[in-house]
C-alpha cells in the first residue's frame, strides 16, 4: 500500500516538475547598458560638477534629428535613476522595448526628489528644469549623434557617453 | 481610634484564617494518568482543565497530573492534547476526598492545535473562538525548517507578507519599515519597537516555539494599538521536566540564476545557523539558556547579515496556584542594506554607490509574567515587559541611529461569578522613549483598561462582549483617547461544527517613524507629517469552522472600513514621500481553508484560497501593495513512521498597485508578475530526540519581485538537523 501511494507521489511530483518549468517568472530584459564619464580638473583630477545641476539622468529618446530641446523631450521614451556625480566613471543600464533610439543624459536644476518619480511620458512637462550634458556618439565617426538598436530580449552594450557642458542638439 | 482600626484588622484576620481552614477543609483532590489508546504509552504535555473553574494541571513525562485544593463540587474534567481527540469526564469531589481518574485519548488525523488563547486572552477550545484564529502547531513548524517566523506565515489563510511586513486581511499595505497594523506578542508581551514601529523578525524566538496563533481581524478591544489588523501570538514550550540538551545545526545554499547577467557574485551564496540549549531543573524551579550564530550571505548582493541570539527562560511553580514565568532574549546583528536594485538587468546588484552601506543593531526583551490562581473561580495575571531596540546606519552620506526603550506593566484578572459569565478585565500602562538622530528625541506614555464579558446565553451559544479604553501621549501633543468596543457570537448546532460572527472597532496610532522621519535614503527621501492622525476602523465577520478527526473546514466573509488609513504617499509638490490619512479606505474578503486526509492513504492535505478587495474609497483606486488573490496547496506523505515529504505550492496574483514605480509600457519597465512557488521537504525522524531535515524553498527557481525593484528569494536549498539527549 505504502509502496503504491508513495508511486502516486512521486508521478505527482513529476507531473508538477514537467509542468512548471525552471526559470520563470520575470523576462528577460532588452536595454542600453555602458558607461557614463564625467571629466575631472586636468590638474587637480577633481571631478567638474557645476553647482548648478542638482543631479543628472541618463534619458533614452525615439530615435530622429531634433530641431529644439522641447521637441527632443517630447521623444523621451524613459530616464534612468539618478547618477553619482561624485563618481568620474559609472555605469548604467536603462530598460527600453525593441525598436531605434538616441541616448543623451540632462541635467536637472532643481531637487531630484522631484523628477524621479514622475510618470515618465509626462517628462516633457518639465524641461524648464533640464540642461542636456551628454549624448552618444558612435566612437570615431564624424556623425552628429549615434542611432542605437535594441533588439528582442537582448542588452545593447557599450553605449559609452561624456558629460559635455557645451553640448549643443545636432538639427 | 487608633486601638479601634487594630481590634477591626484583629477580627478580619481572625474571620480570614477561619475562612481559610474552612476552605482548605472543604477541598479534595484529583489526580491520573493520560495515555494513547493506540499505543498504551504515557502522553506527557497534556492540557487537563476542570471545565468553568480556572483549576487544571499539565501531564509530566509519565502522563501524570495531580489538581490540589479542589472545592467539593461536581466537574467536567477535560483533556485536551494536539493531535488526539479530546475527553470529558463527569465527577464528583468530597471534602478530603483523593479521586483518580486516567484516560486514554484516541489518535487523530489531524494535528491541529485545539486550544487558542489570543481571541479571549485566556485559553478557549477553537471551536469556541467568535473570531478567526489561525494556529500553527510546532509539528508544522519541524517540517518547515524556517529561518525566522515571517518564512511560517504566508502559509495561513488571510495572511501575505511583503517584503518582511505582515499584512493580514489586506490590512498592511507596504511602508518600507515603517508601522505595523498587527502586534507581536511573545507568551503574551508585545514585541513592537517604539521608534519606527515594526516586528523585527530577527528578534522573535523561533526555537522552542510551542504554536504561534494569528488572530484575524481586529484585537483593540483587547489589545490596543497596532492590532488593528490582527495579533500575532508566539507561545513558547514549558521547559522539559527531565534535563535536556538541545543541539541545532541549519545550512543551505542559494541557487545561482540561470542567466549569468543576474548573478552577483562567483562565490556560493549560503546560509548557516547553529543554537545549543540546555534545560533542566534546580529544586521548584525550570531553566532554559540557549545560545546561538547566524550567517547568510543572502541571495543579493549586500543582503548578508552577521547575528548571534542568546535566550533563556525561567518557571518557578511555587504553588500549585502560582507561577512566575520570565523569558529574556538579546540579539546582536550587523547586516548590509539593500534599498532596490541597480538596474532589471542586474536585479540582485545594488547601486554601485549603496555597495558599502550597513546597519548594526541590538534587540532585547525581558518579560515576565505572574499568574496566581486565587480561587476556582479567580485568577490574576500581572505582566512586566521590557523592549529595547537600537540601530546604527553606516551609509553614504547618510549615518543616522536611533535607541528605542519601552516599559510596560499589565494587570489582568480573569472571574467566573456564575456558571454563565466570564468575566476577564485588566488595565495596562506604558512608557516608552526614543534617543535618535533620524527621528529626533522622543517621549510617550499610554494607559488602558480593558473588560470582557463572556456568556453562556445557551448551552451551546456564547456571547462575547468587550471594550478597551486607551490613552495614547506622544511629547507633550495632547493626549489620544480612543475606545474600542467588540461584539461576538458562537454558536454550536453539534458538536463538531461552529458558526460564528463578530463586529470590532480598532485603532493605530502613528508610530513615531510615520510621524516625525526626516531622511535621505539612495533616491528616496522622506518628510514629516506633524499632522498625521490615529486611525481608526470597523470590522466584521461571519464564519464557519466544522471539525472532524480527519477533516476541517472553515471559511470567513470580512470587511473592514477605516477612517484616517495611514499610508505613505508622495507629495505631489516636491514628491517626497511622507505618510498620510487617506480619508477612508474598505477591504472586503473572503478566506477559506480546508484541510483532509484520506481514509487509509498516509496522505494529508490542505487548501487555503484568499480574495481581498482593498479600496481607496477617497481616491477610488485599488490600495497598493495588496494581491487580491492567493492560494497555497500542501501535500504532507508519510512515507515510513520515520519519514515524511511534502511539497507546497503557493500562488499569489499580480499586485494591481504599487506607490512609487509607476509602469512604464513604453518599456516594459513594469516587473510585477503572478507569484507561482514550490517548496518541498523532505524529515528523517530517526528517533524522538534526533530529526534531519532536507528542504527546498521556491523549487522551480521563479524570478519574482516582491514590491518594486526588489527580487523575491531564488532557490534555496537547506539541510537542518535537531539533536536532544
């Protein structure tokens, strides 16, 4: 009897086991990952910061030439969290579906606390507060600005970008 | 005068003495033995009360129990074990009268503890109980081989937690350690810190756990504060009557995800706690000291905690009416700290910048508890209850620590003043202060009194009712006073089946983190909200619970309305987040729980399904961090008289609402997702004294969050072994 119930259970267990299968739950994610630089004092190798910027993120736009910051906002898809500008080089990954985009990072000029919550379609709402200060490029081209592709379920790697407090939007 | 007032305590001394041999003259005895009537074997442990008297007596190793100073009278004697069905006997006790009586106790397929003493504050059959009460019996608690106490409950009907705060009937939402809306008692002394308000899991006891009973619903009518949700009551064994040596070893390791992208470390990930007892007697009196170490690394990077945990109990029986009972339990810890993730694509990384981040902290308790049984138809209780909490930050850019200290003393007394009437009432009166940086210096005094009345109005209907008054002082704020009535009816159409109904007012209010926190913590900061207000709530119930030896049932319809719902929310001005009364918020449900075995099949079973709708009736949205939905499903196999498997499985439905993560769809950047778990064990009972444990938690290695950017437990493989002589 014992012999018998216990073959039961252990169908029973198969059964689960081939039913549910590992590794589930969360997918896989596709993205942006690379690496953020901010320059530092030639001299004293301190990093340059102005005191104007209360905090930067890295925000990921749909992919086109955009003639005005305002129009460049309105094409944010996200923005990462807030990077550590006390660090010279930092690393990122931001979330995004399939598809082309452009990467910059902005400055923010009023407290974090009050951008990083925000819903993030409704970012445009607020670009008085943003200075952009970096964008992609691809490394050793003369192209204005880089086109990034995403693919399913896959991270796009080496999306490097350096804080430029000059930065003027390619048109 | 003087001369008078001596003659007057002369003559009442005189008619006390007289009254006293008098009683002692018209009294008897009763004693026996309790056996299985299986196995013929002594059962030691074995409740055995006189029915309407607060007389009884427990079994010793040999099945004896022995009730002295019995008044002559006519009794119902009952004896009550876990796992056997229960026996009456009907005698007869005449002055000077030695009576024997023993009984043998039929097996039953069940183990489910028969006995609940949260609901009334005194020990009640189940079936009596008008509210729901969830029991979860130390044979539950072996199979397991949990961690802490938090690994136990989210088994049980009406319970989630999330992300280490418990949340019964969707009465918690998530506050990231901040309030908690169900106490912890432990043998019946609050284990709640003053200063952020929250169950520290670490500083529960999870060695020699008796049973741990959940009351669902809303205890302030006897309770207070903080039970607005429930009350959680951890009840220790009684040290062993023979000496005993207790040697516990637990190791387990982490599973490695899959995809290397979401592993934090090359190294294994592993957990490992050892604990050694001893108990034994000297004269009258029982002494328990245990100490032990935990080390985990945790499944996250900087998820590790360090501790090490010394308790001790002490009873001293010094009559057979009189007991003192004190328990002391210290633990030190120094863990990392892990506020979310660094990105979905690393979700067991912290950010690079909280890396270092780390938090050391000290909890202690002493309690006591003295119960003195004035007469059959008397009993007194005063407990002593001291908590202590501190901790230390170590973080970037932001240290901040804070020291906890309460004091509390409860008076109770328990009256019988007819066959019909029970009467429990008490006052309770607390002291508490902060020493903090994060929260500021901080000081608060609360009083209580409480009366419960409990009639018979049938033989087989009871009547319960019952209201507390409470003052609640924070600095020199004005005083908070509330009072809580509650309403309860049980009635037994047979013997074995019960409907029940209850209706309770509850109470919280604001812990000292909700009101006053002012901090910075990654990207989260937090204001104060001065204003914040206790809140308040009206609960009701009906039930039913039905009981065979081998099956049980119950199911529960709740609803619950609450006035002032404290939650954290951002504040649209700056997004800061600070807690806040939402206006009004109603939570409706049903639980059901079933649990069955089989006729001839070694096989035991257990169903238990919760649906909760949690509304924000003020803003019209579902209150966040609730699943409206969960299910467990356990199979318990005893495969051989010395093994036994089982496999759980548990489902909780997407949390239709968080608070600071909004979805982003252009993104997918929403994680939430339907929480499917397997856990299985599998326990070698070599022989009484010598168990090994082999189990797994979340089998099938599923990736789920818990609240937003934080991951919920991978695989967890754990070898426990138990070892008495």
């Amino acid at each position: 009897m014992i012999k018998n119930n216990l073959n039961k259970f252990l169908l029973l267990l198969i059964w689960l086991t081939l039913t549910f299968s590992c590794e589930e739950g969360l997918d896989t994610v596709a993205g942006i990952e690379g690496k953020i630089n901010i320059p530092t004092d030639s001299l004293s190798e301190k990093i340059i910061w102005p005191d104007s910027l209360q905090g930067a993120v890295i925000v990921i736009a749909e992919c086109g030439l955009y003639e005005s910051l305002d129009s460049f906002f309105t094409h944010i898809v996200t923005f990462s969290d807030p990077l550590d500008t006390s660090k010279k080089e930092q690393s990122y990954f931001v979330q995004t579906l399939p598809g082309f985009y452009i990467a910059g990072v902005i400055g923010i000029t009023v407290e974090m606390s009050k951008i990083i919550f925000l819903p993030q379609d409704s970012l445009s709402l607020h670009s008085e507060y943003f200075v952009p200060i970096g964008l992609y490029k691809i490394p050793n081209s003369t192209l204005p600005i880089g086109i990034i592709r995403v693919q399913e379920k896959e991270i796009t790697k080496e999306i490097d970008i350096t804080i430029n407090y000059n930065i003027e939007l390619p048109s | 005068m003087k001369s008078l007032t001596y003659k007057v305590q002369f003559i009442l001394l005189v008619i006390l003495f007289l009254f006293i041999s008098s009683a002692q003259g018209q009294t008897g005895k009763i004693s026996g033995f309790v056996y299985s009537s299986k196995t013929g074997e002594p059962l030691p442990g074995t409740n055995v009360i006189l029915q309407k008297t607060f007389l009884g007596a427990a079994t010793n190793l040999n099945g004896f129990f022995n009730i002295e100073s019995v008044p002559s009278d006519s009794y119902t004697i009952e004896v009550l074990l876990i796992g056997y069905q229960s026996e009456k006997k009907d005698i007869r006790v005449l002055p000077g009268e030695h009576k024997k009586v023993n009984f043998y106790l039929q097996e039953k397929a069940l183990k489910s503890p028969e006995i609940v003493i949260t609901g009334a504050k005194r020990a009640i059959r189940k079936i009596d109980s008008p509210v729901s009460i969830s029991a979860i019996s130390n044979e539950q608690i072996n199979f397991r081989n949990p961690s802490s106490v938090e690994d136990l409950l989210p088994y049980e009907p009406g319970v989630q937690i999330v992300d280490r705060q418990i949340n019964i009937r969707g009465s918690s939402g998530y506050s990231r350690g901040a309030g908690s809306r169900v106490i912890i008692l432990v043998d019946g002394s609050p284990a709640i810190s003053y200063d952020n308000g929250v169950i520290y899991w670490e500083a529960v006891p999870i060695h020699n756990i008796e049973r741990i009973e959940i009351l669902k619903g809303p205890g302030s009518a006897l309770y207070g504060s903080n039970a607005i949700g429930g009350v959680l009551n951890i009840i220790t064994k009684k040290i062993s009557s023979r000496n005993k040596t207790n040697i516990l070893l637990n190791g387990g390791i982490y599973s490695k995800p899959g995809d290397k992208k979401k592993t934090w470390t090359d190294k294994t990930m592993f957990s490992n706690d050892w604990r050694i007892s001893h108990e034994r007697h000297f004269g009258k009196i029982g002494i328990l000291a245990g100490y032990g170490q935990s080390n985990s690394t945790r499944y996250y990077q900087n998820g590790y905690y360090r501790r090490s945990i010394l308790d001790a109990k002490i009873e001293y029986p010094k009559n057979y009416n009189q007991i003192i009972t004190s328990r002391l339990y210290y633990i030190n810890d120094k863990h990392g700290s892990f506020t979310q993730w660094k990105s979905a694509a690393q979700p067991f990384h912290t950010p690079e910048n909280t890396i270092n981040d780390q938090i050391y902290s000290d909890k202690f308790q002493w309690s006591s508890t003295y119960t003195y049984i004035v007469s059959p138809k008397q009993s007194r209780t005063y407990r002593l209850n001291y908590f202590y909490t501190a901790f230390q930050n170590d973080m970037l850019n932001n240290d901040t620590f804070s020291k906890s200290h309460i004091y509390s003393f409860e008076w109770q007394v328990d009256i019988r003043p007819g066959v019909k009437h029970y009467i429990t009432c008490g006052s309770e009166i607390k002291s508490n202060k902060i020493l903090a940086d994060i929260w500021g210096n901080h000081y608060g005094s609360d009083a209580a009194l409480y009366f419960q009345d409990e009639w018979n109005i049938l033989h087989n209907t009871d009547f319960t009712s019952g209201l507390r008054f409470d003052l609640h002082k924070t600095d020199n704020v004005k005083i908070d006073s509330q009072l809580n009535p509650k309403f309860g009816l049980s009635f037994r159409p047979r013997k074995n089946l019960s409907l029940r109904t209850s209706m309770g007012w509850a109470y919280r209010a604001p812990a000292i983190a909700e009101i006053f926190t002012e901090t910075q913590q990654y990207i989260f900061e937090v204001k104060p909200n001065p204003l914040l207000q206790s809140e308040k709530s009206i609960s009701g119930e009906v039930g039913i619970f039905w009981q065979t030896p081998s099956v049980s049932f119950d199911i529960a319809i709740f609803s619950s309305h609450y006035k002032r719902l404290i939650e954290p929310v951002q504040d649209p001005a700056d997004n800061k987040i600070h807690f806040m009364n939402i206006t009004e918020a109603r939570i409706r449900g049903v639980e059901i729980s079933l649990n069955w075995k089989l006729p001839f099949i070694p096989l035991k079973n257990r169903f238990a399904y919760t649906y909760l709708d949690p509304r924000d009736l003020t803003a019209g949205k579902m209150l966040s961090y609730r699943h409206e939905r969960s299910l467990v499903i356990s199979e318990q196999f005893t495969i051989t008289k010395y093994l036994t498997c089982g496999i759980d499985y548990r489902y909780l439905s997407k949390m239709r609402r968080v608070q600071l993560f909004n979805e982003n769809p252009k993104t997918r950047g929403d994680q939430r997702v339907p929480i499917h778990l397997f856990s299985g064990f599998i326990q070698l009972a070599v022989n009484k004294s010598l168990f090994a444990t082999l189990s797994v938690e979340n089998l099938f290695q599923y990736y789920y969050v818990v609240v937003e950017r934080n991951m919920g437990p991978v695989r967890y493989i754990k070898f426990n072994l138990n070892y008495s002589f």
